[in-house]
C-alpha cells in the first residue's frame, strides 16, 4: 500500500477553493494574515492535504463558531502545543515498560476523563 505525504503540496488555489467553497481571494487573505502558508512553485500557490485540513478547521472556527482572527490564532496555536505535547507523552510512553507504563496510562484516562 502506498503511503500518500500529506504534507506534500499539489493542490491549485482554484482547486483548493472549490474544495472549501471559499474565494480564492479569502485564501489569500489568510496566507497574509499567516494562517496559511502555501508553498510558491514558480510563483504559483500550491497547498498540501494537511494545508487543507487547517483551512476547514479555520473555516469551521470563522462560518460556524463565529470566532474572530485573534481567537482562531490562539485555538491554532494552542493545538501545535497540545499535538507537541502528545507526541513527546507517546515518546515517553515507549520509554516505559509492564507495570510502571500501565499506571501511566491509568493516571492519563483519569486526566482526560474529568
């Protein structure tokens, strides 16, 4: 099975806004605002899946939540943390074995469960 990169850019901005069903103007006010930030080949804007997954979740925050620019900047960043954070817990976790990583794990349910 091959594995797609989904950090690999090749989408157009027409077809990145048709996706979204936005203007492609809208998509470049977010990349001058930063919170986007397509790659340029030959002075073309192309966008990876993982480009595309942050413009829905912008959109979703802006259209659904009605949350302003400075609060999606705040969400965006406090999730790059929180999946910072999560990736270091895993690392950790495989540092651990039997007993002790178990009751590691039972302490991080606990945590996320209140």
């Amino acid at each position: 099975m091959v594995r797609r990169d989904r950090k690999r850019p090749v989408y157009m901005i027409s077809v990145v806004s048709e996706l979204l069903g936005v203007h492609p103007q809208t998509l470049r006010l977010y990349e001058r605002e930063g919170l986007i930030r397509p790659r340029r080949v030959n002075r073309q804007r192309l966008y990876s899946e993982e480009d595309i997954e942050r413009l829905s979740l912008i959109l979703e925050l802006t259209r659904d939540l009605g949350v302003n620019k400075a609060g999606v900047e705040i969400i965006l960043r406090m999730r790059k943390r929180l999946m910072a954070l999560q990736n270091e817990l895993e690392r950790m976790l495989g540092c651990l074995e039997g007993d002790m990583r178990k009751e590691f794990e039972r302490r991080i349910r606990k945590i996320l469960s209140e």
